[in-house]
C-alpha cells in the first residue's frame, strides 16, 4: 500500500537561542491508506505543532514531511496548498466554520476554492450534509446551530473533496459524551465508506482505542504502543 503521509527524521522547535523549545524530535512514521491511526498525548505535547507539519503550515526544523510522495515543506505556497487541497482533509477542535455563511456554503466552500462549478459544488454538499444527518439544516448559519451539528458540518466540509487522509485534532473535545460518541462514530463509519485514512489527535484514551494503531507522544518522541 502506497504512502499516503510520510515523516522521516522529522524535528520541530519553537524559539531560537535560549528560549529555543524542542517540541517534536526525530519522528519517523507513515500513513498508508485505508489505515486508522491515534496519536496520544497530554496537552502542549506537540500534537497541533505535529498536524500543522503534516498539512505544510509550518516548516520542519529537521528532516521532511512527504505528502503524495511529495516534500511538503520545499514546495512553493500555491503548490503546498494545491498538495494539501488533494490529499488532506481537517477536523479542529473548534469548528472554524465561516460565521455568516449556512451549512451548504461551508461544506461546499472547498469545492468552490478549488473551482469547481456553483451547482456541482452545491449538490455534492447537499449529498454529504444528509450523510451527516444535516440534510434539515443545510440553510442553518454556525450560530442557529448546536455544537455537535456544527462538528458534523464541518466533517462534511472535511470530507467533500474526497481526501486520501482525514487529520482530526481532538475532534469531540468541546461536546457532552454523547455527541462525542456520534461524531467519531460519524468519522469513522464515513471514513469506512469511502477508504480514506484516519488520523486522530487526541488526549482521550476511549477515542484512541476505536482506531488500529496507536501512538505516544511524549517529551518530543513517537512511540508506537
Ligand atoms: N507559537 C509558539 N511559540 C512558542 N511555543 C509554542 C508556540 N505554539 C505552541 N508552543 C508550545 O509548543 C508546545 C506544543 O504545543 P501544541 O499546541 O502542539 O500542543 P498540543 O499537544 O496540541 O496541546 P493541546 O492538547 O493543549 O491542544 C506547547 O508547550 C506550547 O506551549
Ligand atoms: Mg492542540
């Protein structure tokens, strides 16, 4: 099976000189498709600094990153997006949907930047919003929304470009149990549906132990558990 992500020798320290902070040290690991993969680890441990290097938003200190086969970091910015845009789809922890935009424009907004035709976009939203159980609030701005539906919408917007590999950085960590349980649930059985690999950053043991493998990060290093 084919690299989806790959990270070799991979190092990240904030700061220079004396508040020089080694955060990440010399991880080596890769994401083939298909495979569901956690990363565990308490808070300030690395695991935003390591997805900002996974999508190309930050630059390695040491080593690379391959997106595609591709060395994200060497890559001019359009074509770092354009890589990212192909490959790599993003769930936050905090939603980061566009306050005055509905559902629909949310979800088909990836689709949109990336030119594709207004009708094609919007049905292809419409198709994946009823997926997520949203096919009722497709008009809802973010704000007319509860914080579980709000997740799922941007799930869909994650999804709709049909990437090789869904990063999702502690993507329950604002909602009640329940709607935590459905919105992995969700990812999962979306990711299922459509083969895509998973990576799930999370501090939460129960999250962790729904994927196949599972990694520590803990002072700077990986460990496979
Ligand atoms: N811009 C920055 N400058 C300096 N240090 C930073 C910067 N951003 C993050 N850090 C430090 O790097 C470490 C890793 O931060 P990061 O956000 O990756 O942690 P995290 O594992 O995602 O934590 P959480 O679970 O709380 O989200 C933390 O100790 C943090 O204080
Ligand atoms: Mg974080």
């Amino acid at each position: 099976m084919s690299n989806i992500v790959e990270c070799r020798s991979l190092g990240f320290n904030y700061g220079k000189g004396n508040s020089k902070t080694s955060v990440l040290k010399n991880l080596n690991f890769q994401i083939k498709s298909n495979e569901k993969i956690a990363i565990i680890g308490q808070s300030g441990c690395g695991k935003s600094t390591l997805l900002n290097l996974l999508a190309g938003l930050d630059i390695p200190s040491e080593g690379e990153v391959l997106v595609d086969n591709t060395n994200i970091s060497t890559l001019p910015e359009h074509k770092r997006t354009e890589l990212r845009a192909r490959n790599l789809g993003f769930v936050y922890q905090f939603h980061h949907l566009l306050k005055d935009f509905s559902s629909i424009y949310n979800t088909a907004l990836p689709l949109l930047i990336s030119g594709v035709d207004t009708n094609q976009a919007m049905t292809k939203a419409q198709e994946i919003l009823k997926k997520v159980g949203l096919e009722n609030r497709t008009n809802h701005k973010p704000s007319e929304l509860s914080g579980g539906e709000r997740q799922r919408v941007a799930i869909a917007r994650a999804m709709i470009t049909e990437p090789a590999c869904l990063m999702a950085d502690e993507p329950t960590g604002n909602l009640d149990a329940t709607n935590a349980r459905e919105v992995l649930d969700l990812i999962i059985e979306l990711n299922k549906n459509r083969d895509t690999a998973l990576l799930i950053v999370t501090h939460d043991l129960s999250i962790a132990n729904k994927m196949e493998r599972k990694f520590d990060l803990t002072n700077g290093f990986l460990v496979e558990k």
